[in-house]
C-alpha cells in the first residue's frame, strides 16, 4: 500500500529565507507524486507534480521540487518564502498504474513571519 | 474553463438527518473523484467515477454513503443519518483522461464543510 509522510507539521521561517518541505513516500510501483497547496477555507491548489522525466520538476510560485527514487522522496523548496507563501502543503503520491486515487500525507503549515 | 464547484459550501445538520452535496466537475473532464478532510489531516480518498460509472470505493464510505454520477457529468454524494464523525471537509476533483494515464491530474473544486451537531 502507498504512504506519504511529511516530517514537520509545522515549519516556520523568516519573509525571505528558504523553504524546504519534506515528503517521503512509498510505492510499490514507480509512483507519480504530487505537491498542492491550500489556503484556509479551500480546496487544493496544484503546485507541481512529478511523473517521468526530468527528476527537478519547477511549479507555480518559484517552488520547486526534486524526486530521489534512491532516498524516496519529493522534498518540496523555494529559495525565498514571501508572506504569501503561508499555507497548508500537501504532499501526494498515485501509483503508475491504473489505480488514479491519491494518498495524501498529513500535511506542512508553513508561517511566514515578517 | 471555470473550475470544479460544489454546493453548498457549508452544511450545519443535526445528529440523524441525511444530507446531499453536488459536484460539478470541469467540463469535459471523465474522472470525478470524492475525497474527506478531517481537521488536521490530508484528504482521503472515498470514491472515484470514470464517466458514470463508479470504479473503486474506499471502506471508508460505510452504508449510509452513497455517490451517483448521472449521465456523466455532476455527481452527488449522499450521507443518511449522518453521525457527528461525518463532521469534516468534502471535497470533490475531476480529471481527464491523458494517453498513458501519466498526465491525469487531479483539480480540486472549494470543498463543503459538513457540521453534524
């Protein structure tokens, strides 16, 4: 069965430091593996998502992140978090198969602070 | 291209009574999923359709849920004599599908709170 886990349930950092987000996942299958946002009250918002390919994957919003097959993860940066960054993150992973639903981990609260 | 909406967005009930949320996926999108958040935790899945038919069910949706996707296009999700543990986020994505399956993304639509009293 497929799990995500995201290390932190809350990250802090300062307006213009670096962001990093944890997600370890595990598959039995070459996974797709997700990123999405949420801002309070709201669905999920998209941010990037990995499938094959290039292994740095660039989103929305100056995020990017680098799958590690070797590590088995999908850490999630930003090289300077902007008080518009703070949100709830959520990491998800789908098996390459034809099973399409998504298995999300608990989730990063990210506060920017001035 | 609008978005996947969902109504109401906020649902108060009492312990027993039964409510209904609807679903309107991104036009021209076949997959329509269903998904529950808990206060605190990630969305988990709970149902997924492929056009009008329903493919896969969690065993997180008991008796008392049940989805419908007529015709292909909205969908609605059903809870019966809701249950103070039903209190949580419903929220519903649609796709579409890509060659390979690889590009089949998921957008999510706003949610509906559900408060069972």
């Amino acid at each position: 069965a497929q799990s995500v886990t995201q290390l932190g349930s809350h990250v802090s950092v300062s307006e213009g430091a670096l962001v990093l987000l944890r997600c370890n996942y595990s598959s039995s299958v070459p996974p797709y593996l997700f990123w999405y946002v949420q801002y309070p009250n709201q669905g999920l918002q998209l941010l990037l998502k990995y499938t094959t390919g290039a292994t740095l994957v660039k989103g929305i919003n100056g995020f990017e992140a680098e799958f590690k097959k070797s590590e088995t993860s999908f850490h999630l940066t930003k090289p300077s978090a902007h008080m518009s960054d703070a949100a709830e993150y959520f990491c998800a992973v789908r098996d390459g198969g034809s099973n399409y639903k998504l298995t999300f981990g608990k989730g990063t609260l990210l506060t920017v602070n001035p | 291209d609008t978005g996947v909406s969902q109504n109401p967005r906020h649902k108060i009930t009492k312990r027993g009574q039964n409510v209904t949320f609807r679903c309107d996926p991104i036009s021209e999108h076949n997959r329509l999923y269903w998904y529950r958040q808990t206060l605190g935790q990630g969305p988990e899945f709970l149902t997924y359709f492929q056009n009008e038919a329903q493919l896969e069910k969690s065993r997180l949706l008991s008796d008392r849920f049940s989805a419908e996707r007529p015709k292909g296009s909205f969908s609605t999700l059903e809870i019966q004599r809701t249950e103070q543990g039903d209190s949580a986020m419903y929220l519903c994505a649609s796709s579409r599908r890509t060659s390979g399956g690889a590009g089949d993304t998921q957008y999510f639509g706003p949610g509906t709170r559900l408060t069972v009293l």
